[in-house]
C-alpha cells in the first residue's frame, strides 16, 4: 500500500449534519425549546407556589409534588430511553442509540437524585423522617439510582469506544430491570410503604392543583428532552473529534516516516 | 432430537468450565486463603458492630448472613474474573468454539458451589457465635440455593462487564452491591423465617430470589459472547 492511499483511508471525519449526526449544539428549535420549558418552569413556580391550595392535612408541604411526582417520571422514562439505547446498540451497533443512551442515564441519573432529594424533604414533615427504611419504594428508586451511577462509572472506565458501549448495555439493562420493580413496588409491598397511590388516579387532587401537576408533567419532559438533546450533541460530537484526533496523529507519524 | 443433543453439549460444556474453575480454586487454595476467612471475619466483626449483644445478633442472624454471602461473592466473582482474564483465558475461550452462553453457566455454577460451600460453613458459625437455631433446614437450604444462584449470576455477568479493566475490583463492588440487593432482601426474609426471627412466608421470597437468577441468568446467556469478544 503507497502512503498515499494510505492518507487517503485516514482522511479528517467530517463534522457531518443531521443524517451523519448533529453538526452542532443548539438549534433553533432547542433554542425556542429552552426558551419555552423556562417560561414553563416560571408558570408552574407561579401556580404550585401562588394559586394551588395547600393540603387540609399536608398543608404548604404538599406544594412539592410539582417537582417530586414529574422528576421520578421523568427519571423513569430517562432510565428506559437508555434500556432501550442500550438494547439497541448490542442489537445492531448503533452508535446513534448508545450515545441516545449515555445521555439519557445522565438526564436520568440527575433527575432520580432530584427524586430522592425532593422525596426526603417531603418526608420530613409528612413523616417525621427523612429516610424510613421500611418503604419499598424509596429504597428500590436509591437502588435504582445507585445502579445507573454504576453505568456512568462503567462509561468512564476508558477503552475503545465499542467496548465501553458493550460494558455499559449491559448494566443499562441490568438497571432497566428495576424500572418496573420501582414503580410498582407501593401496589406489591402494599403493607411495606408509606407512599400513597398514584396521585393522578385516586381523584382525590384539587382541580387547580391536577391542573399544575399536569403542566409539570408536560415542562419537565420539555426540559428532559432539551437536555437529552443537548447532551447528544455533545456525546457525537465528542466521538467526532475523538476518531479525528487519531486521524491526524496517524497522518503525522506517517509523514514523519515519510521524510 | 437435536434439541436435546445441543442441550447435552450445553450442559458438557458449562460442566467443563465449571469443573476447571473449580480445579484452579482447589489447586491454589484460594478458598483458604481468602473466601473462607475472609466470611469468618464479617461474622466476627459483626459480633464487635452489635457491640456483642447477643439478643440482637440472633435477631439479625438472616440479614448478617446474607449480607455475609453478598461480601463473599464479591471476593468470589473477583477472584473468577482474575482467573479469567490471566494468560489471555478469555480469548482461549472464545476461540474454544464453545457456546457463549454454556460458558456463562459454567463460570456462574463455579461461583455458585463456592458460595454455597461458605454458606455450609457459616451456619454453625452463626449458631455458635450468635446463638441462632434453624427452625427450618429445607427452607434455610432452598434460600442459600436460590441466593448463591442468584449472586453467582448477577457477579458472573458483571465480572465480566469489568473484566480487562485497571480498576475492575473497585468497579465490580460498585455494580455488584446495588444490583444484589434484591438478594440481601428477599435471602434476608427468607432466613428469617428459616431461622424462626420473622413470621414471612420464606418459600414466597425464595421465589423472588430464583426470579432475579433466572433473569440475570438469561440477561447473561444473552450477552456473555459479545462481552468475551470486546472487552
């Protein structure tokens, strides 16, 4: 083989568009998407904070449902998205889905601390502890969020990229089979919690409050999917500069060989 | 007919691992050395945790021995994955032309025995240092079974998802114990009520306990050969 075909089979990567993968971070789009999940966040301070009537027995302390309820969904359907990447790239090697999934155990990491975080400052007055051993649910989603911090762990051990994709599936699988324990744990263990039933489907919620939680709901997937999108972009363009660093530390040797 | 002859070369062929692993263990006298006293240690160190109180760590018995197993597994499953990973075995492994996921059962049922093995050694330890009776030698049997099967494969398929990596006993335990947990739950009710602590039905989690082996056990068939060829 001349060096010259050689250089031909190293030749740059190009930063490709859509169909290659993103060539940049923001977008019109992401950015009106940014812009309306704030005013979102703005409309639903207002509401829980102003307009939603307290609890006859929780009192102000029921407000926090408005981030606990949408964050543990949210972090549910972050943890499938990379159930479903990670099941996708042992399937056909996309590096398109382990990327989708990389990012979305971030998103969904940081929303399931938010969960537990938010969960411990509800049950401190509703309660009166912040952590009960004996609930089913508040245990398994800690479980839950221990495990995908073990998938992040296993993503920066490092190593060619296909292996790292490889390791990482698998325990985003492993995690995604907690998913479903998580959510059903209050149904299963009924005797073992002291979470209630679903909020939205007992019919118990003031109009003004359902109405809330439902806008909630709707804004914290806006700002799931602006931060998924986001944090794509950035794991494909990282892989990009990556094949091309090694691109050009291959032409170099070459030429110094050459002369 | 030929589902039965792949299923007999199957069941050779994780035989065959399982008997190697074995044999390297025995060989080097690992379990001695480590395994064995390294469970005698938790229980002790448990006895000085409780602060001595003997009430409570007859109380505690079931939980203290699951969580025993668990810290033994971790030893067990890393000491798998060196023997694995040393003098390129992996990649002998592959090339053996052995089904992947025969070879995961092998490696799992290897890890299963030790435990069991250990567990066989701790129950008189319990009985002795904490003053524990079984109420229940079938269910206390099944539960250690169910439980070792279930750590075996649950450590078996992430030893392999670390295996090749400079920090893979740090990261093993960091994936193991959460995922384990299920486990230490469900094996902890289960000798609860085999060790006459906690009125459950035992035999209810044991079931739980065979649930979480046989999906890691499939999870693992599944992708043992993709781990083996790229990590």
């Amino acid at each position: 083989m001349t060096s010259e075909s050689a250089d031909a089979e190293v030749a740059e990567p190009r930063i490709t568009g859509y169909l290659g993968g993103p060539a940049r971070i923001s977008t019109r789009f992401t950015f009106w998407l940014g812009v309306s999940t704030l005013i979102g966040f703005a409309a639903v301070a207002a509401l829980g904070l102003l307009a939603a009537p307290a609890d006859d027995v929780q009192g102000d302390a029921v407000r926090i449902i408005f981030v606990h309820v949408p964050s543990a969904l949210g972090a549910y359907a972050a943890f499938a998205v990379t159930a479903a990447g990670s099941l996708m790239w042992l399937w056909r090697r996309s590096l398109w889905w382990d990327t989708a999934a990389h990012a979305a155990a971030e998103v969904g990491v940081l929303l399931c601390g938010l969960t537990l975080v938010t969960g411990m400052l509800w049950g401190r007055p509703t309660w009166g502890t912040y952590w009960e051993w004996g609930d089913v649910r508040l245990v398994t989603t800690l479980i839950l969020f221990l495990v995908m911090v073990g998938y992040l762990s296993v993503r920066a051990l490092g190593g060619d990229s296909a292996s790292v994709a490889t390791r990482a599936a698998v325990v985003g699988l492993i995690g995604a089979v907690n998913i479903p324990i998580v959510n059903r744990s209050v149904t299963w263990w009924a005797n073992r919690t002291l979470h209630q039933e679903s909020s939205l489907t007992d019919g118990k919620l003031e109009d003004l409050t359902l109405f809330t939680l439902v806008l909630a709901f709707v804004v914290c997937a806006m700002a799931i999917l602006w931060m998924m999108i986001h944090r794509f972009r950035v794991g494909w363009l990282e892989r990009q500069i990556s094949d091309r660093d090694l691109s050009e530390a291959l032409r170099a040797r070459r030429a110094e060989v050459r002369q | 007919m030929t589902f039965w002859r792949d299923l007999k070369f199957f069941v050779g062929d994780a035989a065959l691992v399982a008997s190697k692993d074995l044999r390297i263990e025995w060989r080097a006298r690992s379990a001695f050395g480590q395994s064995w006293p390294f469970a005698a240690l938790v229980l002790v160190l448990f006895g000085f945790a409780f602060d001595a109180n003997r009430p409570t760590l007859e109380l505690a018995t079931p939980g203290l021995l699951a969580m025993t197993m668990l810290f033994v597994a971790v030893v067990t499953v890393q000491r798998s994955v060196a023997v694995e990973s040393a003098d390129g075995a992996r990649r002998m492994l592959l090339l053996s032309g052995m089904a992947p996921a025969a070879a995961f059962a092998g490696k799992s049922a290897a890890v299963a025995v030790q435990l069991l093995i250990v567990l066989v050694l701790l129950i008189p330890g319990v009985a002795v240092l904490y003053g524990a009776s079984v109420e229940s030698v079938p269910l206390v049997a099944a539960t250690g079974v169910a439980a070792a099967l279930g750590l075996a494969t649950a450590g078996s398929l992430l030893g392999a998802v670390v295996a090749g990596v400079r920090t893979q006993q740090a990261v093993l335990s960091v994936l193991l114990l959460p995922v384990s947990a299920p486990v230490l739950v469900a094996a902890s009710r289960a000798f609860g009520d085999g060790f006459g602590t906690v009125a459950v039905n035992g035999w209810s989690w044991v079931g739980l306990l065979l649930a979480f082996a046989a999906v890691n056990a499939a999870l693992g068939a599944s992708v043992y050969g993709a781990l083996l060829e790229e990590t």
